[in-house]
C-alpha cells in the first residue's frame, strides 16, 4: 500500500518519500457487533465492477427466454440464473455486509479467482439447446463446474474467518459454521450435475463440434420441414447462404422445445433445486431458534450496505429491458404500419420501465432503520427471497419487451411458427412477469412497514386494494377474455404500473408516511441492529 509523507502547508513539500509496502495475508474484520453503530462503508469500485459481469448475465439469459419463449427455455433461464446469483452475487455481499478484508496479496487472488469463475459460469450460459445436449457440448458441465468452484471458495472463505477472526465471543465461529453448514447441499448438488454432464460429454461418441445444418437452424440435424419453410419464406430463389446462416441462427419464438427427453433435465432440475437449497437452509439454521440464541450464534448485517448492493443489482435487472427496447435491429420499412407499431411497442415499453423503476424505488425505505432487514429477522429473510426472484423476473420482463418488438420488426415471423399461438405465448409470459414484479413490490413493501403499508383510514385501505383489483382484472383479460396481442398487453402493464403509483400518491397524500428521520435522530444514533424481534 502507499503511505503519504505529511504535507508541510507552507512550502508544499514532503517531509517523508512514498513508501511501497505489500501484505501478504491480512486476517479479515468484523465490521460490528451487536447493538453497535452500524457505519455504510465507502463505494467499493471492485463491487461496481464485478457486477458488470451480471450485466452480460442478464444480456445472455434474455436471449436465452427470446429464442425459447417455452417452458423448458425458461426452465433452463431461471435455474442458470437462479444459482449464478446465489452463488456468487449474493454470497459476496451478504460476506461484505459482515466483514472487510485488507489489501493484502491472499485476498486479491481471491478476489481475481472468484472474478474468474463468475465470468466462466457467465460464458457458459446459453440456449438451451447447448446446455441440453450435454453429451455433445459441454456448457452445462463448465456452468456447473465454475458454480461448484464458487461454492468451494466461499467455504474456504468462512473457514478463513471461523479461525482468524475472534471480535464476538465466540458467535463469529458460530456463524461461521452454519454458513458453511447452508452451502452444502448446494455444493452436493451442483457436484452431482457437474459429474452427470461431464460423464455424458466424455463418454459420448457423438462429434464434438456443431454441424453446418445445425449452426443454420439451431435445430437438430435432419429437421428438414422447418428448414425448407424458414429459407423459402426468408430468401426466396437466388439469395445469399452465408446471409441465411446468419439471420436464421439470431431466430427467435420458438413455442415448442424440440427434444423431449425427461433423463436429460436432471441437471437443470439440480440446478433449481440448488438454488432453492440457500434460503431454506439458511431459514432453517438461523430462524428456527429463539431470539437469544440467534443473536449468540449469527453476526449482524451491515444493513445500509446492503441495501445499496440491492439498488444497484436493480438497477442492473431493469437495465436488461431498457437495452432489450433500444437494441433491437429495426427490420420493418418507414411509413408502413408495421413501422408505426414498432415505435408505439418502445414508447409504450420504455415508459413502462421509467415508470417501474420509479415505483420499486419508491416503495424502498431511505433510511436502514426502515428496511425489513433492521425490523424483523423473519420478514428481513422473506424480503431476502422476494428479492432473488424479483430479480429475476425483471430479467423476464425486459426479454417479453425484446420479442413484442421483434414480433413487429422480425423480417421472418411468418415462419417462425403460428403467429396466434407465439402471440398468445408472448402475452402469457408478459402479463406473468409484470404481475409478479409488481406483487413482489408490493410484498416488499409490505415486510418494511408492516400493518402500516395498509394505512389507517378506509381511502389508503381502498387504494390499496385496488392494486389487487387492477392484478385481476388483468388475468382476467389475458387468460379468461383471450387479450393476446402484444401491442395490447403492454399498454395494459403501463395502465398497471400507473394506478399502482396513483394509489400510492393517494395514500401518502391522505396518511404522510413516517420515515426514520422524522423521529428526529438520524441512522448513526440509531443502534437499528440490535432489532431482531421474533
């Protein structure tokens, strides 16, 4: 590190050289104790940088749901993504909210390691169609691999602090223990894809390289009667081949996942179940004990911290629909009515996400003694979860809003499938995503206030309610009245995204909602960690 001679304020020079030291291994700290000031540490750039590698995450999963609007295309999406993020995302900063590291040489190959991995798992995630057909590509057993290192190196990583560190009486290596106990059987089953994979891909036969046929489609080889359909309808008699490849393999809306057999999921159902292995274990190994026994065998979470790592991981998710309606090639003719749609489609998208983006934050406590994660140890877990899947289904969203513009601006839909049924598809996944992004922030905000997200006067219960009215009238449209047209789901979820910020304006308006500072002290007095009631 580099250490500055004082600066003499009279003649401007140095009493004492630049000095160059390096630490070897420096034991990490604990940032706090219980009831202790919790104090936000300074913008970490390494933190800003590494989450541009979930910015190519969701840039690759919105491909992946854009060619594979199916189940199994977002079966394959959630799982990749769900254990991408637990493993490495919020394993890093659930670690930084309790602990800092110095500058010392052991920690900054950690850090470039599990950098590494990450952009491995992130290369790695691909159509599903790759991640399948394990016995011929092996994407699915590097993704599994570099997940399985990522595991590895945070238990390393625990074991670390559960033998350096001692600034709690004890309760660090407590903590310690079951955040290695909550990574197991993730570890287990991401171990047991990665083996099933790696077996099929090394004891297969089949060629190891992509066939001509297959680079054209994205098919199987041998798939002919969709072929011969898109190239007639995409290049009639005379056109370019190589133009062909090209265009074909950026294809989108396929309904229907071409292969059917159900032994070669198992390792995107390990990966789900993986996945859903975090929270459960860590609810079970932290929340089922009294107060005191929590409090004995956990270490408190920098709370300000954290909810600045969520806002910026947001702001990533909604990133992906903003680049999914500004990144999209334009192939329709100027003037013509598919060139109208088109331009109504983004305007239409591109306020809805303004207006969302405003809403979440909106709806998000300013202050780290009002957020669910200082009230409540329950509703701060609950709160946790809604999170990784609200996440997630941004990442969704921002995918429907790329195939409801490629729906009007895609040169060869017309054999792409039938255009009612990818239309109905389109609107299903739609409407799902923006409704459960909007019931996530509602039961977000519900777990920071509480009964008083409701309010106390009839007018803030009313426009409360509303919001569940204007949810259901909208499967009711979709699902039961048949409203399947793109161009019409997405003014439907802008009409949702705007009464739900008029109910809130209501609301406010009637009850003005009582923040940390109006008690008159601000968050440094505030010994908010120590609030963890039952």
């Amino acid at each position: 590190m580099l250490e500055h001679g004082a600066l003499d304020a009279d003649n401007l020079t140095l009493h004492e050289p630049l000095v160059f030291s390096l630490n070897l291994v420096a034991p990490p700290k604990q940032r706090h104790k219980w009831n202790e000031t919790q104090i936000c540490p300074h913008t970490n750039w390494g933190d800003i940088f590494f989450d541009l590698f979930f910015v190519a995450a969701t840039y690759k999963g919105t491909y992946m749901i854009q060619y594979d609007p199916n189940p199994v295309g977002l079966t394959y999406f959630l799982g990749c993504f769900g254990i991408l993020y637990n493993t490495f995302w919020y394993s890093k900063s659930e670690f930084d909210s309790r602990f800092e590291t110095g500058e010392d040489l052991l920690h900054f190959m950690w850090e470039v390691l599990h950098t590494f991995l990450t952009a491995v798992a992130v290369l790695h995630m691909g159509k599903a169609d790759y991640l399948f057909k394990t016995t011929k590509y092996n994407e699915m057993c590097l993704f599994c691999l570099a997940n399985v290192g990522g595991i590895l190196l945070w238990i390393v990583r625990y074991i670390e602090v559960g033998t350096w560190v001692n600034y709690s009486e004890g309760s660090v290596l407590a903590a310690s223990r079951k955040a290695i106990y909550a990574r197991i059987p993730a570890l287990l089953l991401m171990m047991a894809a990665t083996v099933i994979t790696g077996l099929d891909w090394i004891q297969s036969n089949e060629e190891k390289e992509t066939t001509d046929e297959e680079y054209n489609t994205g098919y199987e080889a041998g798939d002919n009667s969709t072929n011969t359909t898109l190239f007639a309808a995409a290049y009639p008699s005379g056109s370019n081949s190589t133009d062909y490849k090209y265009e074909k393999y950026a294809g989108y809306g396929r309904l229907d996942f071409p292969y059917l057999e159900p032994s070669k999921h198992v390792p995107i159902i390990l990966c789900l179940l993986a996945w859903a292995s975090g929270p459960i274990c860590y609810y079970i190994l932290n929340l089922t004990s009294d107060v005191e026994g929590y409090i004995s065998s956990s270490l408190p979470m920098n709370v300000e911290f954290l909810m600045h790592r969520y806002g910026e991981i947001t702001m990533i998710m909604l990133g992906a629909s903003v680049m999914n309606l500004l990144i999209v090639d334009l192939g329709v003719e100027a003037g013509s009515k598919d060139f109208y749609y088109y331009y109504k489609s983004f305007y239409v998208g591109i306020i809805s996400i303004i207006l969302l983006q405003y809403l979440h934050f909106k709806e998000q406590p300013h202050h780290a003694a009002d957020n669910a994660l200082a009230k409540n140890r329950h509703t701060g877990w609950f709160f946790t979860v809604l999170m990784n899947i609200y996440g997630i289904c941004l990442v969704v969203l921002g995918a429907c809003y790329k195939l409801i513009l490629l729906e009007v601006s895609y040169p060869y839909k017309t054999a792409a499938g039938d255009p009612e049924k990818r239309k109905t598809r389109i609107a299903v996944i739609f409407v799902t995503s923006i409704l459960v992004v909007l019931s996530l922030q509602t039961a977000m905000a519900f777990c920071h206030k509480g009964r008083l997200f409701f309010g106390k006067s009839l007018i803030c219960r009313l426009m409360k309610f509303q919001r569940f009215l204007v949810y259901l009238a909208i499967l009711i449209m979709v699902f039961i009245a048949n409203w399947n047209d793109p161009d019409e789901v997405a003014s439907m979820g802008i009409a949702a995204v705007v009464i739900c910020i008029f109910t809130d304006l209501v609301a406010e308006f009637i009850e003005p909602p009582v923040s940390h500072d109006d008690h008159g002290h601000d968050d440094e007095d505030h010994h908010y960690s120590s609030i963890i009631s039952t």
